[in-house]
C-alpha cells in the first residue's frame, strides 16, 4: 500500500500529466513556445524550468548508485520535464527519506554507521 506522502507526489504528478495532454490538444505548441521565447518573462521562466531539469539531475544522480539507472532517469527529465521527475521521486521518495534522515545514535550518543 501505498504511503500517504507518496500518493502526495503522485496526484500532482498526474495532475501535470493530465494538463500537458489538455494543452497539446488544445492549444498550438509551436505558437505558445515562439510567444514563450520572444518575451523576456518568457524566456526567464523557461531557464528556471531548465534549471530546475538540472537540480532535479543532480539529486538524481547523487541518489542512484549505477550508472545506467542515473542515466535512465536523468536523460528523459530534459524532454519530459516534471512529469517523469515526479515518477522518479514516487519510487524513490522511500530512499530518499532513508538518506536524509539521521543516523540513529548508540548508546554513547555517537551515530551509528551503517
């Protein structure tokens, strides 16, 4: 089952996914994205978005401990965006939750390896 805080990753996930299929039916992408290059807002949210493609790469990459995995996920988040890194942060959120959190102490109060 499931935990609660990975079904809170999945639904915007899909939310996400569900907004890109109603935009490319909707609208015209080749239009939206000459309007989105040709003003500077445009052109400053489209380099957070890139910027966020490569922090999310980073995290990815800093987490996954082979490098074909890394690279399975890392490459496709560059054309797939926050789609496919909200999947990757679905199936990892229980490891990343591992790492992050601290090293339970010994008895001595030092943390123990492991």
């Amino acid at each position: 089952m499931p935990s609660i805080s990975r079904l809170l990753l999945l639904v915007p996930t899909l939310v996400l996914t569900a907004l890109i299929i109603w935009a490319v039916r909707a609208g015209d992408f080749g239009a939206a994205g000459a309007w989105l290059t040709g003003q500077p807002w445009g052109v400053v949210t489209l380099t957070d978005l890139y910027f966020g493609f490569v922090l999310s790469a980073l995290v990815i990459g800093a987490t996954e401990r082979r490098w074909l995995p890394a690279l399975f996920w890392i490459l496709p988040v560059f054309v797939l965006g926050n789609v496919w890194t909200g999947l990757w942060f679905v199936w990892r959120w229980p490891e990343l939750l591992r790492r992050l959190r601290p090293a339970p102490a010994d008895a001595t109060g030092q943390a123990r390896s492991g």
